[in-house]
C-alpha cells in the first residue's frame, strides 16, 4: 500500500495525469526497502554514548533543510519535489553512516525522518517510529517539525578578487554559488570595478572556491 501509495504521489503533480510505470512502482518499492535498512543500521547507534563525538554542523543543518523543503513543498502540493528531497537526504545519511555522528543527531535525524514520510507513507513510518526509535504510537498525533532559519542557511566562503593577478577586493558567496554569478560579482566589486573601467576584459579565470582573476587590457 505505500509503494503505490508513493508512486503515485511521486510520479507526477497532482494536477497531472499519471502515467503509469512499473520501473517506477519498483523504484519506490526499492526506496521503502532502503529506508527500512537504515533505521535498522543506525538503531545499534542510538544506543551509544552522547559524549566523544565532533558536534557535525552540516549534519545538522541537513536535517533542519529537509524540515524547510519538505513543508514548503507540501504547502504547495509539490509532493513529487517533496518527495526526491527525502530520497536525496537518505542517499546522504547512507555516506555519512560510518562518521562519528552523536546518537542524539542520528535520533533526530530518524525522528524527523519518520515525520516528513509520513504523509506519503504511513504504515512503514508507523512501524519504524515504534519498533525501531520506541516512540509512543500513533505517529499521526506528533506535532509537524519545525527548522531553525538560521541553520538552513548555506555556509559562506571568501572569494579573493584580482585584477591582473594583484589582489582588489574580496567577496562572500554562499557556497555552491554558480561560477558564472561569482565572475558577475567579482566584476562588480568596488575594487575590481576601480581597476578595471575603461579596460577591455580579455578573459576572467576562476578558480572554485578561492579566486577570481580579472585579466583586462588597456
């Protein structure tokens, strides 16, 4: 019932036809399995001891991101982009299995794993949220998790901005910014923008996540 019940939801918008495919029934069959694993693989985690472990920001920040994207999707009836969200987050907590991750994060990671599933599919997130995290059923009373703005927010690196291989002015960027927005900033910057007016640009080199290098003529 929940591998159709997903597939469906996850096949297309609501406002659109479905096109029924049986790859994409299996795909999700394969997706609840997956999902049951790792409950299974993390619970001997959530038995641990708190202490000892680095506290992980990105792992934290990944949670309260699912939280946001998840909402907001579903606010809008975007269960299908709802939905590869939570598929994407579980391919992430399957790399980071074997990293010294604090019982009480994996617990919430599950925790709020279990809720963001569970409107699409109840019954197996009802069983995890008993046999495997021993929570008090029904699944259907727990409150909606909310995020922190300020966790979601992506970490920033500094740009060093150079004209003609001498340093300008810096920038701050989100990571993962595009490399094309970075040369649009880099070129708007006051000290590039000083050291480079009335110059033909010849080219600009980038280099991820460190400099921009504004090669200009007279």
């Amino acid at each position: 019932a929940d591998t159709t019940r997903l597939f469906i939801l996850f096949a297309a918008p609501p406002e659109k036809d479905l096109d029924w495919k049986e790859e994409g029934v299996e795909g999700c069959f394969r997706f609840l399995n997956r999902l049951w694993r790792l409950f299974y693989e993390v619970e001997p985690k959530l038995k641990g001891e708190s202490g000892g472990f680095r506290e992980d920001g990105e792992f934290r920040r990944r949670i309260h991101m699912a939280r946001k994207k998840v909402t907001e999707d579903i606010e809008r009836f975007h269960f299908n982009t709802a939905i590869a969200h939570l598929m994407e987050w579980v391919n992430y907590l399957y790399e980071v299995l074997d990293s010294p991750i604090a019982p009480s994060l994996w617990r919430e990671a599950l925790e709020t794993l279990c809720l963001l599933l569970h409107p699409f599919v109840p019954h197996i997130t009802e069983e995890l949220w008993v046999e495997v995290l021993g929570k008090e059923p029904p699944l259907l009373d727990c409150q909606w998790p909310s995020y922190d703005p300020e966790l979601v927010k992506a970490p920033e690196i500094l740009i060093v901005v150079q004209v003609n291989g001498k340093v300008r002015d810096k920038i701050t960027v989100p990571l993962g910014t595009p490399e094309e927005r970075i040369k649009e900033l880099a070129l708007e910057a006051p000290g590039a923008r000083r050291h480079t007016e009335g110059k033909q640009i010849r080219r600009i080199i980038y280099v991820p996540d460190k400099l921009v290098n504004i090669v200009c003529g007279t």
